[in-house]
C-alpha cells in the first residue's frame, strides 16, 4: 500500500471506531487488521504518549477554509506542526497561527481528526492499554499508586506512616530531563501548572512528584487556557499550592504487571524532603508522622479534618492499588 492508500485508511479506521459500540473485542478486531499502518500507530501515539508534549489547544476559526492538497503531504505539514506546538517559545498567537494556516489546506475530514489529536480528544473509545496489546509498549505506561479503603484502624499494624488527606486534585510532576508534564490520577494535562513542576527542576533529572493541587480557584482549572483571563490566571497562579505527599524515580523500575519503584517508603520519603524546594510559597511537604499505636493514630484521625492516608515504612510504589497503602477518610 502507498503513503496515500495508509492515511486514507487510517481515516475510515477512526471514523469506524468512532461510530462503534462499546464492543471492546469489536474494536480491538478493527485495530488489528491495521497493525501494519504505522500512520495510525503514530495518531494514537500523539494522542496518548505523555512524554510528547504541547501547551496548545485548537479553536476552530469563525470563517473555515477547506483545501484540497493531498493526503501525504498534509502528513508532513501535521509532522512539522507538531514539532513546532511543542516550540514553546513560539506563544500561543504563533502557535495558533501556524494551526489555522495549516487546516487551511486539509480536507474536513482531515481537519476533524488532526484538531482532535493536536487536542488530545479523540475520542473514539480506545484506551492506552488496548493500543499496548496491539503495538507493544507505544504508549509509556504511567499512573499514581491509589490506596486501599479502610473502614477503622483495628487491623493496622505498627509502626505506619499517616498524613492528612488533602483536599484537592491528585497530581503528578513528572520530570524528564529539562521536560515536565503535570497529570491528574485520570491523565487529564494541566499545562497552566507547569511553572510549580519546574520549580523541581535543579534537584530533579528524572521521576514522578506524586501530590495534590489545592487552592480556592481550582474549578478554573476545568477550562480551557483561552477561557481563563489574565487576572483569573494570576490570581489562581498566586493561590495555588502543590503538596507532595511521596516520590519515584523512573530508573528505580522494576516492570511486574505494572510499574513499581521498589524502594521502602521510608526512603523515598527522605528523598521527598531532599527535593522539595525550600522557602517556595506554592510548594509544601505533606505532614508525615510515624506512629506506633492505636491510641496515637485514633488522635491524629480524629484532629484530621478529611481523614489520613498510611502507609507502612516498607510498602512500595506501584501506579495501580498498593497492598501496603490505606486511605482512612471521615
């Protein structure tokens, strides 16, 4: 098959998903009569894989221009789009600009799918787990450690770590090199966040900040940057704080059924003190105390004003339940 014939059906492939049931085995049958398009290996790359990151959002201009260039070459402007979204030098008017004079030359068809994937929206029912069962390994697995529920501290074993839950949204900084992305628990990107993520930077090369973003303003975080004034902005910028709660380095991995940094907690959470920046008014440390009763934990739950997380000194970081971990909530 040509370059033209593989994007024509990478296309119909995406419409198809789009208009399917919730069959899951349906919809993996479809992608694996397509395993050989490496373009439709590359879109769901785009869309899914972290590590590959952009601060843009499209908005559709109010006068649309349809063009009628060809599939490949389009191909190659997309590619050279991307490379220059992930520019961030270039600002959000550059950005834009480059966007709307690049679908300017796409077909509608073209236009649907690229805006979707320069927004991370595809929206076609396929998770990151379903494209690793079929291109191995694409897409960087990555999740926070969640916590099993604990309905009273009678069967809690001691010595354990316990800090108060935080009332916020779940957050992850996750550092590569000079790059920083900042997820929720769901992998929902809030770029607007990265200039807390990149106050870790001269003591972090490579790992996952775990925390919780809290603040007066957060349900702004739930529109788009555009939507958001500069004021608003500023103010949620200025009010905003990051607590880190624990850490993981991506060369500590050990791949099991998911990912896991074997180090004991006990560690990890010297490390967390070390990297923390000191004297930043939106970073803090989350209060962590070892406790040793019953009698103790029962009066840190009961001053907590939404419960405590515990951890044992031992337990691991795995980015799925941890055995090791118990959220106490009120």
């Amino acid at each position: 098959m040509t370059h033209e014939l593989y994007l024509k059906q990478t296309f119909e492939i995406l419409e198809q998903l789009e208009t399917m049931g919730r069959d899951r085995k349906q919809r993996t049958a479809l992608l694996v009569s397509a395993k050989d398009n490496l373009f439709l290996k590359k879109m769901f790359k785009f869309c899914y894989d972290w590590s590959i990151d952009w601060d843009f959002y499209y908005y559709e201009p109010n006068t649309k221009i349809v063009g009628n260039e060809s599939l490949n070459e389009n191909w190659v402007r997309f590619l050279n789009l991307i490379t220059q979204l992930r520019n961030d030098d270039l600002g959000f008017i550059k950005h834009s600009t480059l966007a709307v004079e690049f679908m300017s030359m796409c077909s509608e068809l073209e236009q649907k799918w690229y805006s979707r994937i320069i927004n991370r929206e595809l929206s076609v029912g396929v998770s990151w787990a379903i494209i690793n069962n079929i291109w191995d390994d694409l897409i960087p697995r990555w999740g926070l450690a969640v916590a099993s529920s604990l309905g009273s501290s009678d069967n809690v074993e001691y010595p354990i770590f316990a800090e108060p839950v935080v009332d916020g949204i779940r957050m992850g900084i996750v550092i590569k090199g000079d790059d920083v992305v900042v997820y929720t628990d769901n992998s929902r990107k809030y770029p607007i966040l990265k200039f807390i993520a990149k106050e870790f930077l001269p003591n972090v090369k490579s790992g996952i900040i775990d925390g919780v973003i809290t603040s007066p303003y957060l349900h702004y975080l739930n529109y788009k940057t555009k939507s958001i004034t500069k004021e608003i902005l500023d103010e949620l910028c200025k009010s905003l704080i990051f607590v880190a709660t624990d850490y993981f380095a991506f060369d500590a991995f050990y791949k099991v059924t998911d990912y896991e940094d074997k180090t004991p907690f006990v560690k990890r959470l010297e490390k967390l003190k070390q990297i923390v920046p000191i004297h930043n008014v939106n970073i803090k440390l989350n209060e962590c105390v070892l406790v040793k009763t019953k009698e103790e934990l029962l009066r840190l739950y009961q001053k907590s004003k939404h419960g405590l997380t515990l951890k044992t000194p031992s337990s691991t970081y795995i980015n799925d339940f941890n055995s090791n971990w118990f959220i106490w909530k009120k």
